[in-house]
C-alpha cells in the first residue's frame, strides 16, 4: 500500500545570499525564480519508501508515467494500492485505460478537504522544510537533483509514518472542533 501525491509548482529560487552552516539559519528577502517542478512520490505505508518522479508539467500524461514508473518499482507479483486525492489527473480516460490493462493497480481516494488522511503529505512537509526551503538553486536541473539526493537519501534508512491516535479518537476531536469555533453555535460535523 502507498500513499501517493504531487507536489506541484516546487519554485527554484536563486537567492542574493545562500544558507550558510554552521550559522543560524535566515534566508534573504531577495530572490529569483527560475522555474518550476513537480514531484509525483508514493510513500510505502508499511517501510517509508518512498518512489518518486520528476516531471516539468502537471497533467494526466505525467501521473501516467508516475504509474508506469511504480509498476516497474514495485515486485510483478504484488498488488498495489494507492491512497490519492480526488484531483482531476488521477481519473481522465487515459488513466482509467491504463488502469484497466494494469489490473494489479487499486486507486482509493481521500474525501475531498482530507489530505491530511494521505501520510505522502507528511513526508512532503519535511521535504520542503528539511531541503527545498533551505536551498539556493540556481536552475530547475539544480533544484531536481537536490530533490533526487533527498529521496536517495531517505531510502537509505526509510521510516515510516505511525498515527498516534487510534481512528476513534481523532473523529472524537473532530466531532467535537465546531464547539471550540467562536459563533458556530448550531453549526455541526456529519461524519
């Protein structure tokens, strides 16, 4: 089982001064953009691996090769499953077509407003912090390798995601959040 996303729109940004080590950490005001990619990454649930691909665009032919990417990745005679949102690239008729001839692919999508539920979001998070946010690239080749670095290196040593709270207790809070909203007096969750 993998949870799986983009991350679209990861900017290059040339700034005027680079993060420096070893000083505490600040970046300046200035910089310039140099280009853009996106990352398309499944996050193995049960070991943290994480399976990625690089692309300039962010369509449905992409995710395609995303696909095509993971059913070469992961052993032939597995079944794979997919957590993904509902996102329109991930149910065009050709991506339907390619399912229907891949029939170890299952695709189970989050409720809308629920990325929270797909673990890659949590990955994603610390690659923006740990690497994209921290880095100078001069170049959208530079910001791509850096990117390729970081999943190479998390390979290496892969954790994975564990929730703290059981299922219960996280749709206890959640049922609960309308009455910690000032003015949402009659206001309630359906779950």
């Amino acid at each position: 089982m993998f949870c799986a996303d983009e991350k679209s729109q990861i900017q290059a940004l040339d700034r005027s001064q680079p993060v420096l080590p070893g000083v505490p950490q600040r970046t300046t005001h200035d910089y310039v953009r140099v280009g853009t990619t996106t990352l398309f990454a499944a996050l193995e649930v049960a070991t943290g691996r994480v399976i990625g691909s690089l692309h300039r665009r962010h369509r449905a032919e992409e995710f395609k090769k995303f696909l095509i990417r993971l059913d070469k990745e992961v052993p032939a005679g597995l079944e794979v499953h997919l957590v993904l949102d509902n996102y329109a690239t991930h149910k065009t008729p050709a991506i339907k077509t390619w399912l229907l001839a891949h029939t170890r692919f299952h695709l189970h999508f989050t409720p809308t407003g629920s990325s929270w539920l797909n673990l890659v979001e949590r990955w994603f998070a610390e690659l923006t912090s740990k690497q994209i946010r921290r880095g100078v690239h001069r170049s959208v080749q530079s910001l791509e390798k850096d990117i390729r670095t970081w999943i190479a290196a998390w390979n290496t040593d892969p954790r994975p995601y564990v929730r703290t709270k059981t299922a219960d207790e996280i749709l206890e809070r959640l049922a609960s959040y309308p009455n910690r909203i000032p003015d949402s007096e009659d206001q309630s969750v359906s779950l």
